[in-house]
C-alpha cells in the first residue's frame, strides 16, 4: 500500500509504538536471554512511554526526544537504555544544521571551526545566499547534467558537493577531514544522546528487532561498539557519487539534505559489516 509523506511518518510512529510493545512482551518471556546477553542476574523492572512518550530536557535549554526507547533496571540497580529500530535501515537522527552545531558543541565540549559551520550550511542549506553564491561564474553549469543539478540546487536551496568543491575547496576538504576525526562522536550523537542533557535518558544499546511482522531479525548492539568501530572505519567517509554528490557516506550509514536539515541514516548491513560479528550475540525468537 502506497502512502503520502504524511502518511508515512504517522505510520512509522504508530509502528513503531506498536512494535515497542511486542518488544516488551518479549523481554518478560525471554528474561534469561537477556540476562545472559547483558551479563546480568535478573531483570528487576522494565519502563517503556510508547505512545505516551514524554520529551526531556535538552542541552540547549529546551525540550527534545529521549533517545531511549525501552530502559532495563537489572538487580544491581543498574539500567540498561535500549534505543529500538524496527526497520534495518531508516532515519536515526534529524536535526537542523544550528542545532546540530549548537547541540554538538555542548554535548561533546568543543568548538567546532568556523570553516566546517560554512561547509555544513552551504552542502544542508542554511545559508540566505544561496542563490547568489550559485549565480557566480565558476558555478554556473556548463553540462547537460549542470543544468539538471542546478534545478535541484536552486529547488532544495543548497550546494551539492562539485558545487561546494568549485565554490571554495578548503571548506568541502576540512568538512570531510572533521568528519573523520569526529566520527565516533558523530554516532554517539546520533545514536545515544542527541540534544538529550540527562544521562539517564542516553541509549547505551541498539536492539535490531521487528515483532510486527516487518522483517525477521534481532540483534543488540552497543553503542560504544559501534561509536568505536566508525572511529577505527573512518575512511569509509566519502561522498556520494549521484548527482554530482548530495550525501556523504558514514561507516554507519549516510547523511543527506532532507526538508532543510541534516538526516542521518542507519544501516544494519553497513554496521553488521563494519563490527567484527563474533563479538556479538544474535538473540534467537
């Protein structure tokens, strides 16, 4: 069945709620597995919000999605915070450019160059001047398929990567270089903690699993497995090859232009691939 944007995203968040509370009903049938998964004696409590999810507090002074969906309080007190995906491939985080510089600087302590705030405004589209900067001359198409990525350009207000590369090389290198070097924070965000300011609302492990008949797969996996493996396959990062570059690819997935904002996306193949599978335990239904 066919649907709308709209359409869509309800679905998605309706699903997902769903599959929330299948995964929960599994969690008490299966406690022993997850004991042995997690290393732990006995499961003491399990809290999920599903539909009622409440938003917490943010770095940034506002509220925001917790990125844990499920939380686990084991025996010896100690919780487990699970961030579920139902799809092996799909939005892990979106989030305008701003906030994602303000948040990021905050969460992580740093400062990030002036040059790689240019870069990400012009590739996602948070600069005024668009327009203009596409209007000067050495920007201006002289292909065929210059002329087709230019329509996309003007249409979605930003640079594609040829464009950033030709507009000023330095900010699409050092973009890419920070990329590299920040990769492993870069997953953290985007996995654990986003704009969330409490700990205890980080997720800690990412469980693969679909109950709603969507897919057949279940896996748990750490976060600081996967933010350790993107760090150690940092060279992964590279720019798409279509249309003269509209998304970069990260050892977890991708990040691309959506509505405006900055879309990172998850994929279970590119991090069953990159993380050494034998340290991981595939939880059988």
């Amino acid at each position: 069945m066919s649907r709308n944007r709209a359409e869509g995203w309800t679905h998605a968040k309706l699903s997902g709620h769903q599959n929330e509370e299948l995964v929960l009903k599994y969690i008490k049938k299966n406690t022993n597995i997850l004991c042995k998964q997690f290393n732990k004696n006995k499961i003491k409590d399990i809290q999920c919000d599903g539909i009622k999810e409440k938003n917490v507090m943010s770095v940034l002074g506002d509220s925001t999605k917790s990125k844990t969906d499920i939380k686990i309080v084991w025996d010896d007190n100690s919780i487990t915070n699970v961030s579920i995906k139902k799809s092996l491939g799909g939005q892990a985080y979106l989030i305008s450019v701003d906030r994602f510089i303000k948040g990021y600087e905050k969460q992580y302590g740093c400062v990030i160059h002036k040059d790689v705030k240019e870069a990400l405004r012009l590739f996602f589209g948070e600069r005024e001047d668009i327009i203009d900067i596409l209007n000067q001359k050495n920007l201006l198409p002289k292909t065929n398929e210059d002329v087709n990525n230019r329509k996309y350009e003007i249409r979605k207000n930003r640079l594609i990567w040829t464009s950033l590369e030709r507009y000023n090389k330095h900010y699409a290198d050092f973009l890419i270089k920070w990329l590299k070097e920040n990769i492993e924070n870069i997953s953290d965000f985007c996995f654990s903690k986003g704009l969330v300011k409490e700990k205890e609302n980080w997720a800690n492990s990412v469980w693969y699993i679909n109950l709603i008949g969507e897919g057949k797969f279940n896996l748990i996996i750490s976060v600081e497995v996967i933010n350790k493996k993107c760090a150690e396959n940092k060279d992964k990062i590279v720019v798409g090859k279509r249309n003269g570059g509209t998304t970069i690819i990260l050892p977890f997935g991708f990040v691309q232009w959506h509505q405006g904002q900055m879309q990172f996306h998850h994929k279970y193949n590119s991090l069953t691939t990159m993380i050494n599978y034998k340290l991981q335990s595939e939880l059988k239904k």
